[in-house]
C-alpha cells in the first residue's frame, strides 16, 4: 500500500503544481483586436498585417473548484481569524460529487502573418491540462469515522478519477477567408508529454457489519503515469529517485489539431463554430501502469474482500508491545494488498473543446455575444454558456464583459481590458471578478495577460467601390 500512497502523493503534486485543466472561457476569446482569440477561432481575421510575441504574449491560468471553500474548513474567532481546522464542517460543504480543474498555458512564441487571402501562424506553448473529480466519501469517513457507516447497504465509499498531463505544443497554422462571409481556419500541432497521471479506477468500499462491527475492504484502483525524475521500475518495484534528462521533453510524442469555421450573414449577425485541442499522446517512455486488487494471503481475506474481525488479547499485546512481531504483522497485511507493476505504453486524448458562437455588431465597434462550448474531459463531458459584451473605443482600446455559466458555478462574470501603444498590444482578463476578491471560497478564478507586438500597420480595411449610375455619369 506504500507504494500505492507514494504514487498518489506524487500525483497530487503534479496536479496542484503545474497542471491540470477545467472549462477555460476568457474574455480575451471575443476581443476583436487581441490575436490570442485564435486559440479558440482559428478562422478569426485579425485586423493585423503582422504580429509576434515572446514569452510574455499569452500567460494564462485557470481554476475551477466546486467543492472546497476556505470559510467551511476552519471554525473562526470574532474578529474573523482560524482558530481550529472543523473537519466536519468541511465535509458536510462537500457535494455528493465535486470537481476540481486548473489550466496553465504559457505561449513562448507566436507570430502569424497576412497573405494574399488569409494569414499563417507559427507558435510554441507550455500547457498542462486535466481534472480531478471526487466524491465526498473520503472526508466524510475521515470527519465521523466508519461509525456512520453501518450495514450492508450503507458503506462508506471513496471514487475519485484523476487525468493530468504536462506537454509542449508546436503549432503551425492556416487562416482562409474563403469569401467576403465565409472564413475557414485549422491548426496543427506536434505535441510532446513530459508528465501524465490517469485512473482508470480509483474506489473503495468499506463495510462495517450491523452487529458484531467487523470491517469488510473492498478496492478497485487501475491507473497510469509517466513521471519522468520521480520514479523508476526496479525488479518489478516502483521506486523513487529516477533520473531527469533534456532527451525526455521530446520522448511521448502526440498530435492534435484545431478547426474553425467563421461565416457573416451581413454586417451584423455572424456565427462561429470551432473543434479544438482534438488529438492524443503516446506515452511510451518513463511510464508505468499499476493495478491493485484484495489478494488471499490467510485469515483475513474473504471473497475478494479484505475482512477485519478484530484480534484476539494475546495477539493485541504482541502488535503494541513486540517490535519484531508488529513489523511482522504488517509485512503480513501488505501481502493482502497484491500491486500489478507494468511498463506497458498507453495513450491520452487532449481535452477536446467544442463550442458554437454567435454575435450582433450593432455598428463596428460594439458586439454582443452568445456561446455555448462544451469539453470532454476523461470520460465526462462540462458544459458552459456564456454572453458577452465587447467595444472598441478611440481605434486603440477594446473593453469585453462577460458572464459564463457552467456546472456548478453560476457567479462567473468576467472582464478583459486591451489597449494598443504604438506598436504594443497589451491586455489583462479575468472570467471571474468576483474570484479576484475572495480567491479560496470563489468556485473558478481566471486570469490571462499578455504584451503582442505589431510589426507592420494595421491591415487596411476592405472597400468595395460604388459603381456609378448612369445619371451620376452624366
């Protein structure tokens, strides 16, 4: 079971450190004169003959939590300070199921250029991308003990899935305007993983009988990793202190594409459609899969379960008081724990995003906003709705408002503000305001910067010419 913690832990610091991705919605998608809306657009015709950037044009990050709150964690004195950790509280604020997902992206160079009838991108990114969703049967055994759990129909169950992957991104890419009302768009994009953690399963069940109190384990835990410098396999053991090399940054090579579609009606209403992130990676160095199962290994095993029925006095004293013995007892628990240990590859698919958008100009430098995205996310599927507002104001500053609905988290307004310098974009979003204020109880906080470089003038607008009437002729 070591092993097992060991892993986890490993895991969790993966997934808080660096990683992991929720529904990412950023006013900076809908602003007009900001390139980075290619992210989401890639049929998008930026009003720019050329742009470039350089480790600071996009830095984004993103959280979206529906469980943990800060104010439920801690009993607090009058004046508003942690006084004592109230693990009950905390898992009484739980919902019967509860998800958390972070996003970081950090685009270390991007620089498109306008042809004759469309634009072409080159860009490099860090991301890291997934999510972890958990139920509440952890905290709660934790905050009232296995007591609360009686019967056999009542036990208390653990059930998390964890998907969390690191990676670096070479895109290169195609913007088309087909015709004055219809663009087309696409990307694609050479990937390489660095690190990856995905369950397969991740439960447990544990019976407490009615009567005599006897502890029945039941578990199901499958899942696959590639954690480069954190581990190596040994003689069919998992072990720490593997070590890290520049040549596994280009080991788990993956592709992924981006499409995008952009048709104007008139010269108000237009609709976007757009698939992104469509792609995997081939996990094939540094990786590793486990699955443990209830082995028979004696008295305490029962029927793929793993059954307590309390000790004997004599057998109780020997465990507190004999070293040797105790040491020996618990060689002999793990032996019930039996651990699969496999090299084997495997794959992971990106965090598809799919979305449809629709605007009204209601002259040229005021749109309003209607979308619904959805991503797919290991095997779930988070939807989002968001409106939003974006203006333009004296040919140099661009305002978006927003507000963005998703499950579990109804209180998402966002704002993003772009201003052009000379030759400088430079611009500052959030999706969630009010997060900014109340960051460990907000339920998702974004937060996207960035400074993009005009090389060249802005591309001229296109002009179709009046002809003239026979009278004006005259």
């Amino acid at each position: 079971m070591r092993k097992i913690y060991r892993l986890v832990l490993s895991a969790a610091l993966l997934f808080s450190g660096a990683a992991v991705m929720g529904q990412n919605v950023s006013p900076v998608d809908f602003m007009p004169l900001n390139p980075y809306q290619l992210n989401t657009n890639p049929a998008a015709d930026l009003p720019y003959q050329s742009v470039m950037s350089m480790f600071i044009g996009n830095v984004s990050f993103d959280v979206q939590n529906t469980g943990f709150r800060y104010d439920n964690l801690f009993d607090f004195d009058a004046q508003g300070r942690p006084v004592t950790i109230n693990l009950r509280k905390f898992a009484d604020g739980l919902k019967t199921d509860n998800y958390l997902g972070l996003n970081v992206n950090e685009n270390v160079f991007f620089l498109c250029r306008q042809l004759n009838k469309g634009m072409i991108s080159v860009g490099y990114n860090l991301r890291a991308q997934g999510s972890l969703k958990y139920n509440d049967g952890l905290f709660k055994l934790a905050a009232y003990g296995n007591g609360a759990f009686v019967g056999e129909d009542h036990p208390a169950t653990i059930d998390m899935n964890l998907n969390a992957k690191v990676y670096q991104e070479f895109a290169v890419g195609y913007q088309w305007n087909v015709t004055e009302k219809l663009s087309l768009g696409g990307r694609a994009k050479l990937l390489f993983g660095f690190a990856d953690v995905k369950t397969d399963a991740f439960q447990a069940k544990l019976f407490t009988d009615a009567d005599s109190y006897a502890l029945r384990l039941q578990e199901n835990v499958a899942m696959s990793a590639s954690l480069p410098g954190l581990f190596v396999i040994d003689d069919g053991l998992l072990k720490p202190m593997g070590r890290f090399s520049v040549a596994d940054l280009f080991h788990n090579p993956g592709f992924g594409v981006d499409l995008g579609a952009e048709y104007r009606f008139n010269d108000q209403f237009g609709l976007v459609a757009a698939v992104n992130d469509l792609g995997f990676i081939h996990w094939g160095a540094n990786n590793f899969q486990i699955k443990s199962d209830i082995a028979d290994a004696g008295q305490f095993y029962d029927d793929g379960s793993f059954l307590f029925q309390g000790m004997d006095i004599n057998q109780l004293q020997l465990v507190i008081s004999d070293e040797s013995y105790r040491e020996l007892f618990l060689d002999t628990l793990k032996q019930y724990f039996h651990l699969d240990l496999d090299k084997g590859a495997y794959n992971t698919m990106l965090n598809t995003n799919i979305l449809l958008r629709g605007y009204f100009d209601l002259n040229p430098n005021t749109r309003f906003i209607a979308q619904a995205q959805g991503q797919f996310v290991g095997n779930g599927f988070r939807p989002a709705f968001t409106l939003a507002y974006c203006g333009s104001f004296f040919d140099n500053l661009s305002v978006c408002a927003s507000y963005t609905a998703m499950p579990g988290s109804y209180t998402n307004f966002g704002l993003g503000f772009g201003a052009m310098i000379e030759t400088c974009h430079i611009y500052l979003a959030t999706n969630d305001i009010i997060g900014c204020f109340k960051p460990l109880n907000s339920r998702g906080f974004n937060a996207q910067v960035g400074i993009v470089f005009n090389l060249f003038k802005e591309k001229s607008p296109i002009v179709v010419e009046k002809q003239a009437t026979p009278r004006e002729e005259e």
